[in-house]
C-alpha cells in the first residue's frame, strides 16, 4: 500500500504531536503496541484501534479519570461506524453495556447489572466492567509497566484484552468505561489478519492466558479445548510478575467483580441429552444460554455434531440449581407452550 509511505510521512509532518513509528518486520498488534509504549513519552498511554472515530472531547474525561487514581484503566464508549457507508451511530449513555467473557476465553458484552446500577448515582458516571473489549483504552504508564504491559510470548491478536483485564481487577486496579467519552469503532465482518499455517495462535494466547490468571478454573478452558494445550511457551516470567505484585485469586475476581458468569464447576449435573427412542445423538448449535426451562416447554432435539465416534467435545450441557440449562455453543432448543 504505497499510501502508507511516503504520502503518509509528507501528511504527518504537519501534525506536530504526531510522530511515526514502524516496526521492522510484522509484529502484529500487541508487540506493535508494545513498540508504541516504548516510543511514547507521556504518562498516560492511550490506544485506539485504526479503524476508529474519535469525538470532540473524548480524551478529556478518559485522562480526568487516571489524574484522580492512577491505578484506574479506562475504556470509552464504543460507538458503532457502519462499515459500508461510514456511517457514525451514536449510543446513549443509558444503553450502555459491559464486557464479560465465556469459559472459551472470548470476550462478550452484556448489560450492565443490577448491583452496579444500584452503584452509580448518575448514568453518566463511571461504569465498572469486568473485562474491556481491548482495541480502545488508556491507562497510566507506570501502572501499565507495574502489570507488566502485555504477554510479549502472545502472538498476533487476541487474550491480551483478557489478560489485561484479569490483572487490572486482581492486582489493585478498577477497569471503568467512561460514558462522557464516546469513540466510533468500524466492526468488520471478518478478521482482516492472515495467520501462520499451522499455529492456533488464538489458542496458543488463551492457554498462556490461562496459566497464569486463572488459577484452578483454567481446567474449565482446557476442557473446551479438549485439554490439548499444545505448545504455548514459557510463563514461569509472568507467574513470577503475578507472585510478586501479590495479586489476588482469580476466584476472588469471580466473586467480587463477576459473580454474574455462570461457573460449570457448580451445575448439578452435566453431560449430553439424547433421545430414548434413537441411538443418535441430537443438538441444535448457536445458543449459548437458555433461560427459564418450565415445566410447560417442549424440547426439540436434532442430530448432534460427532467426532471420531464420541459426542464432540464442544457438546457440553450443564444444568445449574436455578434449572437454567447453560449449553456451550451447542444446545436444546425449545418453544415454550408448543
């Protein structure tokens, strides 16, 4: 793309407080924000994805929040840009939601919940999330080097919005998104990286991640991955990084900054659904949670998705004491009253 040479130089010679920094060969996006955060010389470290929008005065209320407690990250909120016309739709501040993520190591959004609601006096105050999405925050520089910034053994993309997310709760931070702060994302319809052959570099991340943060729930991520954790690397550095700054359990983090995910650990019973009159096995994909089994619902089921002769390891059913069925990317489906 010659567009980002020269062309690109000559534009940003204008812009003073702008400067250019290429890597020497492809690094990816977290070693290339890592080579950012070497170059940059203020407190405050911001980061934005390039496909992004920024509004008047979204900067001011991220920077107020760090000048008041350093140790507090930040995240705007995430407008959306459609990525045919461009696009800008701006959310209101009460419509807001909150990062999560599921026992896949993926991140999700969700609404915010009642006891954070009852937190906040104001819809324009601060919200307390539980992971960020990872493209667009700020965060003070010494607190960012005290966490150890990012995993440099994480490849590419990906569980470096996790891992920064884990640490920041458990190793004395707050993870807020500000409502007074709006940035305009474009949400691709694919991922524009192109991967090594061979190497899951998603997966190889997620078991780093794993490994060091989540102390005896990473079993619940490895069997997703049918315990095959393959070669992810040395951790014993960040273990090390997490004993010495004395961070707290990753059981405490559930517990106390969210207590909303649903723990496979405590379901009462869990397993496959089959049919009594059929040796198959049955599933209907794409649901990850299913509310409110009554006892007036009629359950479907549908051939299930084998692998090498046994139930496909991501074909996992859990049941929960509040009789919610909680399937992990396959599932019942149901009609209720049908």
């Amino acid at each position: 793309m010659p567009h980002l040479g020269r062309p690109l130089e000559d534009y940003v010679a204008n812009l003073p407080k702008v400067h250019i920094v290429r890597a020497k060969r492809r690094e990816g996006l977290i070693r290339a924000r890592l080579l950012g955060a070497a170059h940059a010389t203020a407190p405050v470290l911001t980061y934005l994805d390039s496909h992004c929008e920024a509004t008047e005065g979204w900067l001011e209320p991220l920077l107020d929040r760090i000048a008041r407690n350093s140790t507090t990250v930040v995240c705007p909120v995430i407008d959306v840009i459609n990525d045919n016309t461009f696009e800008y739709h701006y959310r209101d501040s009460s419509s807001l939601n909150v990062g999560g993520f599921d026992w896949n190591l993926q991140f999700n959004w969700h609404a915010i919940p009642s006891r954070e609601k009852e937190r906040r006096p104001h819809n324009w105050d601060p919200v307390w999330s539980p992971t960020m999405a990872g493209g667009l925050f700020s965060i003070d520089r010494k607190f960012f080097e005290k966490l150890g910034t990012y995993d440099s053994g994480f490849d590419i993309w990906g569980g470096e919005n996790l891992e920064l997310s884990f640490k920041t709760w458990m190793c004395g931070g707050t993870l807020e998104i500000v409502p007074c702060s709006h940035v305009g994302h474009i949400f691709r319809k694919r991922s524009p990286y192109s991967w090594r052959r061979g190497v899951n570099v998603l997966k190889k991340n997620s078991v780093r991640l794993a490994a060091v943060w989540l102390d005896d729930y990473a079993k619940y991520y490895y069997q997703r991955i049918g315990n095959d954790l393959g070669d992810y690397g040395d951790v014993s550095s960040r273990v090390k990084l997490r004993t010495d700054l004395g961070c707290k359990s990753f059981g405490w983090y559930l517990k106390n900054i969210y207590p909303e995910l649903f723990i496979p650990g405590e379901a009462v019973a869990s397993g496959e659904v089959s049919t009594m009159s059929s040796a198959s096995l049955w599933y209907y994909s794409s649901f990850s949670l299913l509310h409110e089994i009554l006892t007036t619902s009629t359950i479907f089921l549908y051939l299930c998705y084998v692998e090498g002769g046994a139930i496909s390891k991501d074909s996992i059913i859990l049941c929960s004491y509040i009789y919610i069925l909680n399937l992990h990317r396959v599932s019942i489906y149901y009609a209720r009253g049908a």
